[in-house]
C-alpha cells in the first residue's frame, strides 16, 4: 500500500510520466512491437521535457519585457502581455502545474471526437496535434479555474474539446470546399471564428460592391522578395526585435541594468528578442516530439472507427490554394493587428501582437477573403481580420492574469471562445446557485 | 542501400509537414518501398537536410528549399495529402534512384 502511495505521489504526479503513459496507449492499441513502444513512450516524454525547456527561455525573455515595459510605461497602471498561445501552454504545463491533466484532456479530446464524428452528421477527425494540444490546454484551465478537479475537470474538458474539435472544421467546410474545389479534406485549426469573420467581412465588401466579386490575389505579380515571410522564425524575429528595442529605448539604460550587467542595454534588448525566438523555436521542437506518436495512433484508430471521415488538417495544407494570398493576409493582418494593439491600449492592456498567429492565422484569413471577394476581400478582410485577433484575447487577458499566467495571453481565437464559454457556463450555473 | 530516409516540410514543421508525412507514407507502402520519415520546418532544411535521401514540401515553398542547396531530389506538391498526386510525382525519383 506503501509502495503505491509512493508511486502515486512521486511518478504519476509527474506530468511527463503521464504524457509517457497516453503515447504507450496509443501505441500498444496499434499493436506496435515492444521496442517501437519503448521508442516512442521515451521520445514522447523528451518532448514534453523539451517543451517545458523552452518556455522558460521564453518566460524568462518576457519577464525581462514586461519589466521593461512597466518601468517605461507602467505608471499609470498600464501592463503589457504578448499574445503567445505556445507560451499560454508552456506556462499552464509547467509552472502551473496543470501538465498531467492536460495530457488526459487530450487523449480525452480524441476519444470525444471519435465518438461525436461516429455518430452525428459532423464526420470529422481533428487531426492538427499541437492546436489539439492548445484546446486542451485552455479546456483544463477554465475548467479548472471554475473550479473543477480531478475526473469532472478531465470529462468536462475533454467534451467542451472534443465539441470544438468537431464542429469548426464543420463551421469553415462551406469556405474550405470553395478553395479546395472538392470536399475530401477539412480545416482544422483553431482560428475559425476569424477565418469566418473574415469571410463575412469579404462578404459585406462584395455586396457594397455591387455584387461583383473582385480579381483574385492570384492574378498579382508579387516580388520575390516577399517570400521571406514564408520562414515564419524569421518573421517572428522581424517583429520582436524592434518591440524590444523601442520598449528598452523608453524604459532606459538604468532599468535594465539589473539584467543587462556589462552587456550595453540596447544590444542586450535586441539579444532578449532573439532569446524569446529561440525559446518559441525550442518550445515547438518539444511539441513535434510530443506528438509525433500520439497524431499516427489517433489517425489510425480514427480513420478505422469512423468510415468515410474527413480530415481535419493545418492550416498551412490550403496555403498551397493560393499563395499570393497567404502572403496578403500575413500583412494585412499584422497591420490589423497593430491597429487592435492601439485599441487594446485603450483597454487597459496592450497586447503585443503574436507574430506566429499574425503569419498563419493571417495568411489562412488572407486565403478565405480571396475566396469570397477576391484581392478586396483578403485585404479588407485581413485588415479587420487583425483587428479582430486582438481584441478578443485583450477581453480575455485578465482572467488569465487572474488565473496565473504573466504576461501572456492567447492567440488563436477559438481558444479564446473556449475560455469565454466556460466563463458563460459557470456563471449561468450562479444563476441558479449550482455552481 | 537501407531504408529511404524522406524529409517533409513546411513552415514551423508541425501540422501540415506532418499530415504530408503520413500521405507519403500510405503511398511508399503502397509502392512496397521501405522508408523512414520525419518532418521540420523550412527554417531547418539546410541542416536536417544531411540525414535524408529526399524532401517532399508544398509548392510555396520550391525557393527557399532550393535555395538551401540540399542536393537531395525534391518533390514539391499541389495538393499536400492527396495521395494520387504523390505517388505520380514521386514515382519517377524512385525510379531514378533505382528504388523502383
């Protein structure tokens, strides 16, 4: 009894033990020989180990940052966050101490979207790992901060993700069949609130036109020295560093003296912006390693359970669609979004734009406008589209404060509507003094 | 010659790299040819590139995969995971590398 008290307390306490234990599942449900079991439970355990490594580079990066900013900028009780939702689910794994649950959530999430694509008209199969990770994270967070524990958090997580998992590549299939030109694959990514909101916005723009749709981004001629931005680290780079140049230019060499030492403090900031590049960089390695069992076992078993099942994939398998626009949509959202930071300025927390989600998330968008209106559409709608990015998590961030997290908040929308949901449930339940 | 060693890409090397890598992997099945595979971003082709024998990414991002100079035969595709336009683009470099 001893013992297993013992091996409760010290190793199934251990986030990266379960994370273990859920790809040993996967693995042996495939029948699998016992050394690429072996294999794959070690290299799944090492990316949660690697992912826990990078965020605190990158923590360690923005709490630098958010010191700079509130001695710059802090005196009239302004704070800064930036908008990272890997960073969101490095926090929330690690110092929060909420990894183990996250984990099971996310088995639970493939086990409930198995079951809804099986057995409703919604068929299908989520198979993007890491933003199932990113739902998973933000489920047990709001579960957990309504005050759930143990086996009701995992349930009610699993279900509100695994919901998610199922209905938003049905709520984007209209558009996605669009640009596809046929109906086998599905998009799963967990920005669909603003793909669709930029497909409305494009919308809205055709009608104002008359109804006539305008000349697709394809039809452009675009530099060729645009296609940096496709290297999405280099982009992350390109925008970081001068965020961290002109905050550390406001804040002063004497407040960063404590961390700069001898180091001069502008070549200091600009080293500290490269640090929050290589923690993203290290933090996403772990994620692949993380995955890299569970997203074969799940599409295998998936795809066996659910005849004729779409699949739900990346956002990045429709860039291929329309290229021109991807590019478009990553400008004109990063644009949007520095029009929602001023905004957000306003609010009470300014919010650092998450270059990541601006490049994906923007170039997706870029592709839905171009869909409905054209170049029109993927510009107007990007514009709006980065605006919208903001402000969401901007209402989203002082729970998050709340719950724990410094200086962050979420990027991809969806997520952002998770928490939402999960505040409304909770206080619908107060309502009626349920909960 | 032991197993095929196939790299797939894309921009952060995890969703869509990864959904072409289990394409792939149905069709060399298929195929009957023996092969290992992984996924990593653009950002890292130049220097992953060495432990493999092919890269397959999206088309978008023919330039900078080329201008990384790997020296390996690459395939770049339309559609991702669609499984007919893989085995008809990567059928002929198997042939040349005597796979097939």
């Amino acid at each position: 009894m001893e013992i297993l008290q013992w091996i409760i307390d010290n190793i199934l306490t251990q986030a990266s033990v379960i994370i273990g234990l859920v790809a040993l599942l996967g693995l042996a449900l495939q029948k699998k020989p016992i050394n690429e079991i072996i294999s794959g439970t070690l290299k799944t355990m090492l990316g949660f180990l690697v992912l826990s490594a990078g965020s605190s580079v990158m923590q360690t990066s923005l709490t630098y940052f958010g010191d700079m900013f509130n001695q710059a900028f802090g005196f009239n009780g302004m704070s800064a966050v930036v908008a990272s939702i890997e960073g969101i689910n490095g926090q929330a794994m690690t110092d929060l101490g909420l990894g183990s649950e996250i984990a099971i959530c996310l088995a639970g999430i493939f086990i409930v979207n198995i079951i809804l694509a099986r057995f409703t008209p919604f068929k299908y199969v989520f198979l993007t790992g890491q933003a199932l990770l990113w739902e998973s994270t933000l489920c047990v967070v709001f579960a957990w901060f309504c005050g759930l524990r143990g086996i009701p958090l995992i349930l009610i997580a699993s279900i509100v993700g695994g919901a998610f998992a199922t209905l938003m590549p049905a709520f984007a299939q209209p558009v996605v069949r669009k640009i596809t030109e046929s109906d086998d694959i599905a998009l799963g990514h967990f920005c669909t609130f603003g793909y669709m909101f930029t497909a409305l916005i494009a919308t809205i723009t055709k009608k104002l036109a008359g109804g006539h749709e305008s000349q697709s981004t394809e039809e452009l001629e675009l530099p060729q020295s645009l296609s940096f931005m496709q290297d999405s680290y280099l982009a992350v780079m390109v925008v970081m560093i001068p965020f961290y140049l002109i905050i550390a230019g406001f804040a002063g060499p004497e407040a960063a003296a404590d961390y700069a030492g001898d180091v001069n403090y502008m070549v200091y900031a600009f080293l500290q912006a490269m640090q929050f590049v290589v923690g993203l960089y290290v933090l996403l390695a772990g994620v692949r390693l993380l995955l890299a069992e569970l997203v074969p076992a799940f599409q295998g078993i998936s795809m066996k359970l659910v005849p004729n099942a779409r699949p739900a994939l990346d956002c990045p398998v429709l860039f291929t669609y329309a290229p021109n626009a991807v590019i478009i949509g990553f400008i004109c959202t990063t644009i949007g979004s520095l029009i929602g930071m001023a905004i957000t300025g306003f609010m009470g927390t300014l919010v650092i734009p998450g270059v990541m989600s601006n490049f994906f998330a923007g170039g997706t968008a870029g592709i839905f406008g171009n869909a409905i209106d054209g170049r029109r559409g993927a510009i107007i709608g990007g514009i709006f589209h980065g605006i919208f990015i903001m402000i969401l998590p901007a209402l989203l961030s002082p729970m998050l404060a709340q719950i724990g997290f410094v200086n962050m908040t979420c990027t991809d929308v969806d997520t952002v509507v998770t928490g939402f949901f999960f505040m409304a449930i909770h206080s619908i339940l107060g309502l009626f003094g349920i909960a | 010659m032991g197993k095929l060693r196939i790299l797939t890409v894309c921009g952060n090397g995890l969703g869509s790299s990864f959904a072409c890598q289990m394409a792939v992997e149905g069709v060399l099945k298929g195929l009957g040819v023996d092969c290992k595979l992984d996924h990593d971003s653009v950002s890292s082709v130049a220097s992953a590139a060495r432990n493999f024998d092919m890269i397959i990414a999206a088309e978008n991002f023919k330039t900078q995969i080329e201008s990384a100079n790997t020296g390996l035969p690459c395939v770049f595709l339309h559609r991702l995971v669609d499984k007919k336009e893989i085995e008809e683009k990567v059928t002929p470099v198997l042939k040349d590398m005597g796979l097939l």
